[in-house]
C-alpha cells in the first residue's frame, strides 16, 4: 500500500511524534493513509492508543533496526 502523506518523526522523543502527527492527520482525507517514521520505542505504545482513542486504523506497525514504521488510515 502506498501511503498518501508521511509523517518523519525520526530523532523526535515523546510526546513529539504523536502531537505531529495529530497535526498532520488533519492534512489528510478519511481513508486515505499517513505513514509514520520514528526512532522513540515509546510510539509502540502511544500510536496504537492514539489510534484507538482517536477511530484511526493502525493498517500495520513493524520495527526495522532503530526505525518503527507506522501506516495510519485516518478515520471518519
């Protein structure tokens, strides 16, 4: 899947990644999807309660090395 936006939040600590990318979901349609980049372990926590709280669908979370890659759809 391609990603419509991408956030970079790669060198952020928290709670900088997700208060950007509570901004920048905004940028985007519902349905359409954000992918998310960051080196914070603590994302594995908080994007998925993010999602949760907020009706946005976490479509896939993986870690690659330092890197966790999140793809967000933006709910309605």
């Amino acid at each position: 899947m391609k990603p419509d936006a991408q956030l970079d939040a790669r060198g952020l600590y928290c709670p900088e990644p997700v208060m950007m990318l509570h901004n920048k979901i905004s940028d985007v349609a519902a349905g359409q999807l954000i992918e998310v980049l960051a080196t914070d372990p603590s994302t594995e926590r908080d994007i998925p309660k993010f999602c949760n709280f907020l009706g946005h669908e976490l479509v896939e979370q993986e870690q690659c090395g330092d890197e966790y890659i999140y793809l967000i759809r933006k709910g309605a």
